[in-house]
DNA sequence: CAACATATGTCAACCGGTTAACATATGGGG
DNA sequence: CCCCATATGTTAACCGGTTGACATATGTTG
C-alpha cells in the first residue's frame, strides 16, 4: 500500500503539500493540486483512514445494535440507516445481539474501543443503568433510558389506539393483544395501554398475550395463540405487535378454520413490506421508518458535533387498513 | 478517554508493561498483572483499537457487500455472517450497493481506506475486471471473477434440476422459470440451465421469464407472471428464483383464480423463513446459508493469515416440499 | 517600494498504541 | 559463586496521516 510520502515524493512534493490537497486547506495552485492528484492515480492511492481517525479522534463508523438483523423489521431499519449514514459520510458497523446481554455489552465495548462516533441502539437487553454509564453518543430506538439519551420513537399509543378502534369499528365483541415483555419499561408497550384503554372504555372483553422476554419464535407465538383461541373460542379480533406476530395468527386461524377477516379480523405492526407480500395482505399500524432512521443517524450526527438535539423524538403512525379486517 | 500512559502511571509501571500485560507477552508477575488490570478498571480503560490497528496494519473488519440487507435472503446471509464473525473476533462493516454500480465501487473504496481485512462480496454490479483488481482479500458470493478468488455457491444445477424434476414429478405439463439477468455470468444461472436441461430432456414445453438486470421490486415481478400466465394459461408449474418472487406468483395466481397446489405448482429458491411462513407454504430450494456464511468468513480469515485456500467452495443444496406443489 | 496574498517547503509534535534493544535487579539451581 | 530464568524499566522508532510554526519565494497592488 503505498503511503502519502510515496505520493509526495512521485509528485515532487512535499508531504505537507499532499496533505493540503487531500484535506483542501492553505494554499495550492492547481498545477501542483493536479500533478498531486495524477502521482495519487498512478500510484492508485488511498489515504489510510485509520491513521486519519486516530489524528481526528473521529472514526466516522456508526455502530448499530439490533436484536437481529434477520427479523424484517430490523432488516428494514438496518437498511435505511445503512443508506442514511452512506448519504452523510458515515459508515455502519453492525451488530447483532441476538438479545443476550453479555454479547450486547461486549459489543458496547468493541464498540467504544473501536472509536466509533455514536451508537445506535435498537437492542435493548440491559438494565437502564448500563446504558446511563455509557459515555459516547447513544440515540436508542424506541426506549427512554434517561433525559440525556435522546430517543427516536413512533407514537405507540396512538398507534394502539387505531388498531383496536378500527377492531371495534369493523365489529369485533371480543378481542386479544400480543406483545412482548411488558416488564420491560420499553414504549412499544404503550400499545398495550391504548389496547386496554380503548377496550375498558368501550367495555369489550379483552386477552392479553405477552411472548417471553422477547423471543423472535415463530412456532412460541402460534402456540401461545392457538392457546388462547381455543381456550376463548369467541375472540374475534387479534391485535398484534408486530407483522411476523400477524403472519403467525394467520396461520393458526387457518389452522383453526376462522376466515379472515369474516371470522377473526387481525392487525399487525410495523408495516413491514411483508405485511403487503403475503395473502390476505395484512392491516398494519406503519411506524415511519424511513424517518426514523434518518433521525436517528441526524441525532448522532449533531452529538457528535456538540448541537443540542431533542430527548423527545416521536414521528407519527399511520394506518394502512388492507385485506385482514 | 484514558490512554495506556494513564493506566501506567496509575499502576505505578511502565507502558511497557501495561502493554505487556495487554498483549500478554514476555515476563509478567501476577502482582503486577493485577495491579495493572485494577487501574485499567478504576479508570475504565478500554485500549484504543483504531491505533492498534494502525500498527498492526490489522483492523479485524470484515466488509460485506449486499445489494440490500433489507431482502430476506441477504438479510439471513447478513445475520449468520455477523455472527460467525463475531464468533471469530471480526466485525461487520455493512455495505448495500442497492444494486447501483457506482455505490458499490465506493463502498470498495471505502473499505480498502478503512483497511479492512477482507470483504465479502455478495453484490455484484460491476464488471469482473473490477473484481480482480481488488488487491485485499476477497471472497464472493455465488459468482466465480477469477481463479485467483475464492467463491462460495451452492449447487445451483443440481438445485433447478430438482425443482424442476419435482414440478415434472407432481405432473406439469407446461413450465416457466423466473430468474435474474442471464446475461451476468452469475453461478444461479445454473439453475436456468438446468431448467432448460431437464425441461428439453422430458419435452415438455417451457417458458423463460428474464426479470431486468437485478431489481427486487414485488410490483415487476407480478407484471411480468401475470403477462405471462395471461398470454400461457396452460402452464401449470412455475419455478421461480427467490421466495419472494414465489410470494409474487402466489399472488398472482390468486388474483387469476388459480388453485395452489392443484392448479398450479409453485417452487421458490433459498428458503427463507419466510417460506415456511406463508400459507401454503412454499416448496423451495434450500441452500445452506449458515454453512456458506461461515465459510466465507473463515475463507477471509484463511487469506489474511496467508493460507492456501480453495477457490471453488460448493456446498450442497436441499429440496424442502411443502404445500405449494 | 512596502505590504500582502499566494504557493510551497522544513521540521517537529501528535494521535495511542506496539515492539525491539538493552539495562538492571532478584532469586534459585547447580 | 556463577548462570540463567524471571520481572520490570528506559528509550526510541514505528504505524500513516495531520497540523502548527516558521521560513522562503514570487507576484500583485496601492
């Protein structure tokens, strides 16, 4: 690999001189920035960016933790902070939790010892506290840690509340939600609290399905459902917190012999681009995500500058109302 | 940020010997080992990995290259990737070309000035001459550039030959196969060779759907069935190169009224979760992802460290019947 | 002609580790 | 008592860029 005194001494040059051209500060005449840029051609160079993030003390790496990128949701998130950072000369660095804490917390720390500029966090298997100590820039995904971590979320509540009030609307008597662990303070189960605020108001019986600490099973989820559906045999509307959750409960009605929508009316979440691949196509709560991820790569970015940024950062949900209610 | 001059000093050594202790060489009593391990705690020192890697000229980052992390198929790659990876002290640095030339040579680029180690290329927009000019290590997914690049595939001829054989078996009378660009020499256009094979061999009547060089989009590929089943209403199997582009014919054949299985059999490629997912569930081409992940992190690991290995890596492909034939 | 903008070079320090070479000290074994 | 393994320190160079300080030279401008 040749280094920037090969490129100087091809040029004729100094080393000051090419690093003035490669960094366009002081002064440089176009003939000497062209024969500089010729020696770098021939010499098919390219700078060393580990030498450069040294110096700087900037790695321009975002790191990215995700339960795991295998799961569409995540991969969808993944790709658009992936195309985000790309825009904004950042690169990621990507980690899997697979939600086990300690490969977590390891990858918090290669994180930091890795010098990357911020982290992104859309995993989050540890106590609050681990989070807190972190001392570079964090934005998390949808979980509040504390008022010096912004966070980047989608208004859950409003979005539970429009997946049962169109249960409702379309005719439903008796209705179950499946979510996550609600131990767990993340906002997602802010759905859960519309579900149930919405079902007590209008005083229609309710199911509550919570899954293990987040498990990504698809045989867990048609389990616990197929449970609850033959114990209650009269639930005639599935709310479920995510679109994967959605495809499950479609299986099991099959399994069951309820028709969708005409028997069992289901609505997802997330609206991932699956939710409209597969048949019937799903009725979703859409997060936005596009959004979200630009936001969130946008927060690092104005960490890492010093610039203020919001704690609060809630997008809004929208409806798409398809073939399952 | 603590260096290794602060943790010395708070020790009461020398940097010599903290790194010593770090590095695990030459002559160090356990006295000291603890005295250094406990200021390197209170001062919650992490060794900067980027001045490391400077030295050693090692960064332990892998690249990987997708056309996009948000396809099931790479996504799946992207998650058993990472976690070989992991396994094996490497990180991930993730790069989507989204199948556009110029963003993938950049993301080369980028990564030779990171100094990656190695990257795996699971992309392939650019021409093979590009390819082999690459002097760090590489290692590609599914297309052979050149014997001096090592490539991992799965059997492709033997994967079509089963689908089709299997769509024969189950009766068709009249099939199409749906694939990528034929014009790229890539290794999946084995399986439309295969295809071709076997469909002329038994003389059935067979059709061809090109899709535009590599695009992901659900919407062409049910344009392109639809036309299809439309103008050849007689076909009876169809054999398509991805799980979702069988999502897309399931669809399709929804739409026209076509009974899966009995009017129409359908078997995907790859077997993403999906597949077993949806109802029916798909019958499809298994390849071995997990295997083929960790083989081409341990084919980088091999070329850093210098050995020898295999250019061709080809692993065998399985046939997952399900409901869809 | 003085003053200043432009253009380039020299030199050295720095980023945060790693390592080789060499010095020094201690204690045990033969 | 000598030799050697063990343990630690000192010093300096190195990885590949970046930058500030300062020197120098040329050309332009009022």
């Amino acid at each position: 690999m040749p280094t920037i005194r090969d490129v100087a001494e091809r040029a004729g040059v100094s080393v000051t001189t090419v690093s003035r051209v490669l960094n366009n500060r002081g002064y440089i005449s176009e003939a000497t920035r062209r024969k500089v840029y010729q020696a770098m051609e021939e010499l098919d160079y390219q700078p060393n960016e580990v030498a450069r993030s040294l110096f700087r003390k900037r790695s321009n790496i975002i790191g990215l933790i995700v339960p795991t990128v295998a799961h569409p949701f995540f991969a969808e998130l993944t790709a658009y902070v992936e195309a985000y950072a790309y825009a904004r000369g950042y690169k990621v660095l990507l980690c899997n939790s697979e939600l086990d804490a300690s490969k977590e917390q390891e990858y918090i720390w290669m994180l930091r010892r890795n010098q990357v500029d911020g982290i992104i966090m859309a995993s989050h298997t540890l106590e609050v506290e681990e989070y807190k100590k972190l001392s570079l820039p964090v934005v998390t995904f949808d979980r509040f840690i504390s008022n010096r971590i912004p966070y980047v979320t989608s208004d859950n509540y409003q979005g539970g509340k429009m997946a049962v009030e169109l249960l409702l609307q379309r005719g439903c008597r008796k209705i179950a939600h499946m979510c996550g662990s609600l131990d767990l303070d993340m906002l997602a189960n802010q759905r859960h609290r519309a579900f149930m605020d919405v079902a007590e108001e209008r005083q229609v019986p309710y199911f509550t399905v919570e899954t293990d600490i987040n498990v990504f099973e698809m045989g867990k989820y048609e389990k616990l459902l197929e449970d609850l559906l033959t114990q209650e045999p009269e639930i005639d509307g599935l709310f479920l917190n995510s679109d994967i959750m959605a495809i499950a409960a479609m299986k099991v009605c099959r399994k069951l012999g309820k028709r969708i929508p005409e028997d069992m009316k289901i609505i997802g979440y997330d609206d991932v681009s699956l939710a409209s691949l597969v048949s019937p196509q799903i009725t979703s709560v859409r997060q936005p995500l596009a959004e979200m991820s630009e936001l969130s790569v946008k927060l690092i970015e104005d960490l890492v500058e010093g610039r203020r940024v919001q704690v609060e950062n809630c997008l809004p949900v929208e409806l798409m109302e398809r073939e399952t209610t």
